[in-house]
C-alpha cells in the first residue's frame, strides 16, 4: 500500500493539514497500520485531519455489494455516495431513506456523523436506517448490528472513532418515481416565517433564510415543501465548474444583500409549485462545482446549531445578531428538526435547526463563538459535522451521553490510532 504526504482539507477549506494519505482499490488492500478514514471531505472542518499522522481515503471502495429488490435492504461498501445510491435506485422504486444536503457524502461518513436531511421529522437520522455495520479495528474485523448496542451508538454519529467502517447494510425507503413536487412560498419575516414552518404537514422541508436583513424583513426566506412523485423528468444536468478562487470582494457585505434580494424575489408573492428531478431538491449546490471555492483561497467556516422548541426565540436572537454583523453568506437554512437520532454524539433534537455559512475574515470566528455560547444558553447544540471553531469547554452539556460515548470509544480503540484533528481540538476522548 503506497503513502502519499498531502495537503488535506475539509469543505470549508479554513482548516488544513499535512498527512500521509493510502487510497485502497479493495478491502483487501487495507494497510496493516490503521488510522483515521477519510471520505468524500463534505465534513467543513477537521473531522477528517489527522496533521502529522496518516488517514485512509475510504472513497474508491464503492461498491455496491449486494440488493434485496424485495425488501429494499443494500450492502455496500463505505466509499459509495449517497448520490450514487439515488441514482441507481430511485429507477427501481427505492431511495436512501435520509438524505443530506450534498449527494457526494459517503455512506461511511453519513454513518460518522449521523446525517439528517429535509426529513427529519418524519424519518429520523440517517443511523436510524442502517441494520449492520462492519467496522475494521486494530484487533480486526467485527460486523455490529444494534443488539451491540454501546458500540452501536458509539459507532453512528461517533466522527469514526470505534475504527474503519468498511460496509453497512442499509435499508431503502420506497420511492413512486424519480421526481419531487415541490411548492415553495415566501415569508415575509421571522413571526410569518415560524408559523409558516411550524404549520408544516410536507415530507420534506427546509427554508432558505435572508441572513442579511434587518428590521421588519429580518427573519423572511422561501419555505420550500416537497413530496415524492411519480412524474418523468430528467435527470439532473451538471452545472459548471468554478475554476478558481473567487476573489475577496466577491462575497462583500454589499454584494450578498443584493443577491439575497433577488433569490427572495425569484418565487411569486403568491407561490408556486414545480416537479424537479430528485438531486435537484435533495442535492442543490451539487450543480456548481468545486463551489467552496466562491469563498476564495481563505476559505469559510459554517455554523450549525440546533435548539429545542422551547428555547426557539434564542434562534431569533441569532439571526439579529448575524444579520448586523453583515458577514454572513447567501447560504443560509432553516429547518425543523424531530426527536430521532441514532447515536450518542448524533447532532439531531426536537427543535430548530440554523446553519449559516461565513466567509473565513477577521470577525467571523468572534460572531460565530458568539453563536456557539448562545446554543449552549438554551440548551442546544453544534453539529461536529460542520464545526471548526468550537472549544472543549462549550461542548460537554451539549452532549451528555458524551460519557458513554469515551467509554465505548475507549475500549474499542484503546491505542488512540483513530484520533482526529477535531477529537484532539475539542477534547472528545478525555483522558484517556
């Protein structure tokens, strides 16, 4: 197995490390010397780093091992995208039950982390889908199921921590075709916006939100509601490549308050409703290519939270907070969140969910501790999968079976081979 040192980075592109990196053809191929995997780097931050160390790019173990047209259940290897299981199954009438925002996340690091998608309050977590996992530790191979229950939980949402993941079985949802009606509806602020969401009864929902304005505007967006349907159309076409980094100026304040102006105004007052091919509504910035490059060569931080519903105004307090500090980007999403997670470090809860993307400048890391210490207040949480500022000391109330989780952590990895830049930053593994 050939090393390479590389230079390797999350999506967000504001945190790097130096590693040598293996990228196995087989399973068979994995090293005898374990470390941390990595896959299809969605992860913003340092989930994936292991500076100075080694980690395992898990992406060209892909395949699709096994399929029960029957039941829907499918074995595959950790390296297959969940855009890849959309793609080959949806025409057979099955889906991936859960679905995050990008279809180039790996079935590995959706179990990692514990994806949720538009769904969530339906459906769940992704974790609440997988049936086995096999993971490949330093004593070996074990295959788990949810009967082994600590390792279990500490397994999904658990940042890899329990060891490689190599295969899952997963069980698809069933799907009448290829294509979602969607209906999407402005809200003209945050009071509108709330009640508009909380009114919900669609499958699938989400809500683009203005992060940029302020007043009586503060707080309004598009809600977008959706329903799987059986209408043909095509597939989705790929869109272009951003070649290079976009220079600093092209996410200025001025800038990202015209263009949210605009996106605002795209949708009717009245409403509309569209039939879009699935990777369209599931997978929207996979179109543009390379996009994180839009952020230039500094790259960018987001900033994901999730509260519960009684604390919901501090969401409020928030958005006022970012929308005067005029830093943030055009990406920003609202969405309602149901009870389901899988893990012990699953990031879901019964709540509202903000995430908000930052250009990496000078404020941003101020406004987004900020943001952090306010999630803790109400009892809420960040998502590690976006995460890249948090400190040790914000993290422990926001995760209390975090004890269960070192426990089961340590006895499954007690030489620490699996430790991550992320771990060691926040702390996660304690003692040990």
């Amino acid at each position: 197995m050939r090393w390479k040192e590389e230079s390797v980075t999350g999506w967000g592109r504001a945190l790097r490390a130096e590693a040598e990196v293996a990228r196995p053809e087989r399973l068979s191929d994995l090293p005898e010397k374990l470390g941390p995997a990595i896959g299809g780097r969605r992860s913003y931050g340092d989930a994936a780093l292991n500076g100075g160390g080694r980690a395992i790019d898990m992406t060209r173990l892909d395949r699709i091992l096994s399929f029960d047209p029957a039941s829907g259940k499918v074995e595959v290897e950790a390296g297959v995208t969940i855009g890849t299981l959309l793609r080959v199954f949806a025409p057979q009438g099955w889906m991936p039950a859960v679905m995050p925002g990008t279809g180039f996340a790996t079935v590995g690091g959706a179990i990692a982390m514990d994806v949720h998608g538009k769904n969530h309050h339906h459906a769940g977590s992704f974790g609440g889908h997988v049936t086995a996992i096999t993971l490949l530790q330093e004593a070996g191979e074990v295959r788990i199921t949810p009967r082994n229950r600590a390792l279990w939980q500490a397994t999904i949402g658990g940042l890899g921590q329990t060891g490689i993941i190599t295969k899952a079985v997963l069980q698809l949802a069933r799907t009448p075709g290829t294509t979602m009606e969607v209906r999407e509806r402005r809200a003209e602020g945050w009071d509108e916006h709330l009640a508009m969401l909380d009114a919900s009864q669609a499958t699938y929902c989400v809500s683009w939100i203005d992060a940029t304005a302020t007043g009586e505007a503060m707080g309004r967006g598009i809600l977008e509601e959706a329903e799987l349907c059986a209408t043909r159309k095509p597939a989705a076409s790929h869109g272009p490549k951003v070649p290079t980094d976009a220079p600093g100026f092209a996410l200025s304040a001025p800038i990202v308050k015209a263009f949210n102006a605009i996106y605002f105004r795209r949708v009717p007052a009245e409403g509309r409703s569209v039939v879009r091919p699935m990777a369209d509504f599931f997978f929207p910035l996979d179109r543009i290519h390379d996009w994180n490059r839009l952020y230039g060569k500094r790259g960018f931080h987001q900033f994901q939270c999730v509260v519960p519903e009684a604390a919901k105004g501090q969401i409020k307090t928030m958005m006022q907070e970012i929308a005067g500090a005029g830093l943030a980007s055009p990406l920003a999403v609202l969405k309602r969140m149901g009870p389901g997670r899988a893990g012990y470090l699953s990031f879901p809860m019964e709540g509202y969910t903000l995430a908000v993307d930052f250009p990496n400048r000078g404020r941003a890391g101020g406004l987004i501790g900020r943001l952090i210490d306010m999630t803790a207040e109400a009892g809420g949480r960040i998502y590690f999968a976006k995460d890249s500022l948090a400190r040790a000391e914000q993290i422990g109330a926001m995760y209390p079976d975090l004890g269960k989780w070192q426990a089961a952590v340590a006895k499954a990895d007690p030489g620490g081979i699996f430790e991550t830049d992320m771990t060691r930053r926040l702390g996660l593994r304690g003692s040990e």
